[in-house]
C-alpha cells in the first residue's frame, strides 16, 4: 500500500502515472477489437458445428468460456485505470457438457461478455488507432527534424502541402508538431483512458439489480453461517458446563452434603471433606473463567483489543512480533472476532505452519478493521480437511466481514480479516 498522494493529487508525477498507465490501455484496444471483429465468427463456426457431428457442443462453451478469460483481463486493466477494482466473473466449467451449457446460458455475465464486443469494436478501434498515431508522431518528428536529408526521407511531410527539403522546413514543422503532439499525449491520453476504462466497467460489471441479488445471497448464506456458528457454540458451552463444572458442582454437593451428616461424630472426616469441596470450588471456578473467557474474554475490558492482542502475541508457541495500530475502543463484537482471529491463527502457526516467525499486524482502515497474520512455515492450507481457518470463516462472515488466505505449498502463509466497525 503506497501513499495516495502520488496516485490521487495533482503534480507532474501524478500525470505521468495517468500517462504511463493511459498510453499502453488504449493501445491495447487496436488488437484487442480486431479479435473483437473475429470473435463472433469463432462463435458461429463453432454454433454451426452442432449439426456437424455435434463439436460445437463442446466448442461453444469452451470458446465463451475463453471470451470470460478475456473480459475478466479487461476488468482488472479497467479497475487498475479507475483505481475501483472490478469483480472478476470468472466461473470454471463444471458438470459435463450440458452442465457447461447451464452456466453459461443461466449467467447473465455471459450476455454482458457478448454486448462487449460490439463496443470494442466500435469504440476501441478508432480510440486505438488514434493512439496509435498519436504516439507515433512524436517519432516521426524527430525523425523529420534530423533524418530529413535520408534518400528514403527526403521530402517527407509532417504538415500537409509542406516538404520537408532543408533543415529550416525540418526544424519549423518538426518542432512544432512534437511539442503539439507530446502536449497532446500529456494531457489528452489520461481523459481519454479514463472514459474507456469506465466504458468497458459500465458494460462489463454487474447492474444495481445483480449486485442486490448477489448481496441477498451472500446474507442469507452468511446468516445460516451466523446460526451455525451460534449453536455451535452454545452446544459447546452446554457440554462445558455439563461434563466439567455441573459435574464438578455436583460433587461439591455430595461432599458438603456428607461432610455436614459427619461433622458432629467423625469431624477429621468432615474437615477432609471440606478441603476437597474447596478445592473442587476452585476448579469449577477456574472452568468457569475458561469458558467465559471463550465467550468474550475479560482482557479485551481490562486491556483492550491492542493489550489483549500483545498478551497473545506474547504468549505465542512461536516468536511472534506485534505489529498493531492503536484503534481506539470498538463494539465488542468486533473485539472479540478480531482477538479470537489472532488466537486462532496463532495456535495453527504453533500446531500445523512448521514455522519459526510470525507477525500480527493490525490497522483501522475508515471504518474498517485490518487483521493479518503471517509466518514464514510451509503453508499449503487445505480449508477442505477442516483446517481452523473454517472457523475463523465464518466468525468473521457472521459480521458481514471478509477472510482472505494465501497459503502456496512452501509458504509463507498469511491470513487477512476485514472487519466492518463502523461506531
């Protein structure tokens, strides 16, 4: 993450970014709407090749699932112009061959990679041709203005109507024409890469109406996940207080109970009884603390999130380092997510990373909360073998936040939370 005011403010540095970034954009769209024009050829070629011997089954979902690949490489390029990320919509083939045909007809996406074609023709062609010749005319100058006197040539023209044949026609149009050219090039590529990369998000992102629909769906699966997650852990805590500390009281009972019959004619019995009824006390004390702790642990009152957290990272079963930002209080569910997250990550690391560093970094993003965990062990996560990133899944889920894990077979392994705190 670097600082934004190189990105977003005014300066040289800033338009030469815009410039850099523009310039290579727009020219990608001169090869990039040639395919375009052949694209819908490919598709009916490989339509019409149903009827002959049923290839085209397979090669019309094959071949839009290629169109898919290349819109998606327009989106990250158009998100990277506009410096707002673009949604992937990237779907792999799955179910054999009319399951390929069922995902590809029921996504709407498919029918906004078709309408994409068009307009890279109409639109990209012309702007990438323009930009074509627009940064090539600065060249051209330069070559007018001290290679005019080359056979091959000799009596080029950089302004129509005006050979160049001396080197003071070569110095009168050619400076003037780079210095038109290069201040077009400056300020006019920018504008132009900006309103062709929102063009192509305007076609290739979702609509208001999907968004909507996609958002209900993430709820309601984040929602049964909060359910889960929930009675989850009340069955927990019911099997906690059942087997240990009920049991535990239950037993205090009986002793007091027998120690109270056996005071009066066996006192060193009652008294035996006593110390053991105290100890339990203590015990069932202690388990209690145990499983309040899992609920909300009384550190984050005593401490705060950035306390807590060092105490973890303090303890940790491998050297770990603490990178943390004071946040200021916030609402105790994020807390409690944030600091179960950092325990959870680094009892795996201790367990599972083979690791022998770690780093705990927290930052408050706007109304956001940032929680990475990284070592440097031998990564290769598998959430499919009910690895504890599932739980740290969906605890995070549950606040309507997101889990990003990267974990290549070799490591490093980090795990990141975005937790919404807005207070």
């Amino acid at each position: 993450m670097g600082s934004g005011k190189n990105e977003r403010g005014p300066g040289v540095v800033s338009q030469r970014t815009r410039v850099l970034r523009g310039v290579p954009y727009l020219l990608a769209a001169l090869p990039s709407s040639m395919a375009a024009l052949l694209a819908p050829f490919v598709l009916i070629v490989a339509a019409l090749a149903i009827v002959i011997g049923g290839a085209g089954l397979l090669l019309v979902p094959l071949g839009l699932l290629v169109l898919r690949g290349w819109t998606d490489l327009n989106r990250l390029w158009a998100g990277s112009v506009l410096r707002a990320p673009v949604p992937l919509r990237f779907r792999p083939l799955r179910g054999g061959v009319f399951g390929w045909w069922r995902t590809q007809l029921t996504d709407p996406t498919t029918y906004r990679d078709l309408l994409w074609l068009p307009v890279q023709v109409v639109l990209g062609l012309p702007l990438g041709l323009f930009t074509l010749v627009l940064v090539m005319f600065p060249f051209a100058s330069v070559i007018g203005m001290f290679f005019w006197w080359v056979p091959d040539n000799y009596g080029m023209s950089l302004v129509p109507d005006i050979p160049i044949t001396d080197w003071k026609t070569a110095f009168g149009t050619g400076l003037p024409a780079l210095l038109l050219s290069s201040a077009m090039i400056w300020w006019l590529v920018p504008p132009l890469a900006h309103g062709w990369a929102w063009v192509n998000r305007a076609v290739l992102d979702r609509s208001g109406t999907e968004q909507l629909e996609e958002r209900v769906d993430e709820l309601t699966e984040t929602r049964a996940g909060a359910i889960d997650s929930h009675g989850a852990e009340l069955r927990r805590i019911e099997r906690d207080l059942h087997d240990g500390t009920q049991a535990k009281l239950v037993s205090i009972a009986l002793r007091l109970g027998i120690a109270r019959q056996t005071l009066r004619d066996e006192p060193e019995t009652a008294a035996a009884l006593l110390k053991e009824a105290s100890e339990g006390t203590e015990a069932a004390m202690g388990e209690l603390r145990t499983i309040v702790r899992t609920i909300y642990p009384p550190i984050l009152s005593d401490r705060g999130l950035i306390g807590a957290l060092r105490s973890l990272v303090a303890d940790s079963g491998v050297p770990a380092h603490a990178d943390l930002e004071e946040v200021g209080p916030l609402p105790a569910a994020v807390e409690a997510a944030a600091y179960f997250v950092v325990s959870e990550a680094l009892t795996n690391v201790a367990k599972h990373a083979e690791a022998n560093f770690a780093v705990v970094k927290v930052r408050l993003t706007g109304d956001r909360l940032d929680v990475e965990v990284t070592d440097n062990g031998k990564g290769g996560i598998d959430e499919t073998r009910g690895s504890g990133v599932n739980g740290i899944r969906r605890r995070v889920a549950a606040l309507d936040g997101t889990t990003t894990v990267l974990s290549p077979p070799g490591g490093p392994t980090s795990i990141l939370v975005e937790l919404p705190c807005a207070r």
